[in-house]
C-alpha cells in the first residue's frame, strides 16, 4: 500500500472533526469546561476517534472506483497528465503559429515598397 498525499490529507481532515466533535460532546456529556478536565474515560474515547476517522479514508481507498486514491488513482492520475501535456503541447504549438504569422503581417506592412525615381535628362 502505497500512502499518498490525498490520503494523508483526508484522514488528517477526518481527524480534526472527529477529534472536535468527540472534545465537545464529552465536554457536554461530562459537565466539564475545559478538555484539561478530562478523565481516562474521556481520553480513550477520544483515543478511540483516532482509527475511526480513517474508516473513510480506508473506505475510499478500497473503492476501485474512486479516482481521488482508490486503486485506479494512479493509472487516473497518469491519463489526465498525458492529456494536459498534449493540451499544453498544442497550445504552445498555436502560439508560435500566432506569432509567426504576426510577425509575417508586420513585415509586410512596415516595409515600404522601393520607389523608382528618375531624374530628368537635360
């Protein structure tokens, strides 16, 4: 099993918000104003947040389907790369065709064409 950034990041955000909401219900449960107040009780409850918020996490990533970091992510992942590099690939293509066809435009017109003159023969 491979960890990735995404995983790390969406068990750290399950984290925080089971942690937050585990805090305040046992701060209300137990009648106590601050988390500094807590007995073991209240810790292993607490404690206990911390393999339930991956649950989601693990859940994701056992989906083959899920194209965020389940199974398919990297092959995903490795598709939309490929197609932004052909996107970026034609877009600096156009861009130089633009320009070159800019430049072409500009030749002509600040080029004034070489008038004949002749001078009168006495």
């Amino acid at each position: 099993m491979t960890i990735n950034k995404a995983m790390l990041d969406s068990y750290l955000r399950n984290l925080v918000g089971v942690a937050l909401a585990l805090v305040t219900t046992t701060m209300a449960n137990a009648g106590v104003a601050s988390p500094l107040d807590f007995g073991l009780g209240e810790w292993l409850t607490i404690l206990n947040g911390v393999w339930a918020a991956a649950v989601p996490t693990l859940i994701r990533w056992l989906n083959s389907k899920d194209p965020a970091f389940g199974r398919v992510a990297e092959g995903v992942a490795a598709e939309v790369s490929k197609k932004l590099a052909a996107e970026a690939k034609a877009a600096a293509a156009a861009k130089k065709k633009a320009e070159t066809a800019a430049a072409k435009a500009a030749a002509k017109t600040s080029a004034p064409a070489a008038k004949k003159t002749t001078t009168a023969k006495k």
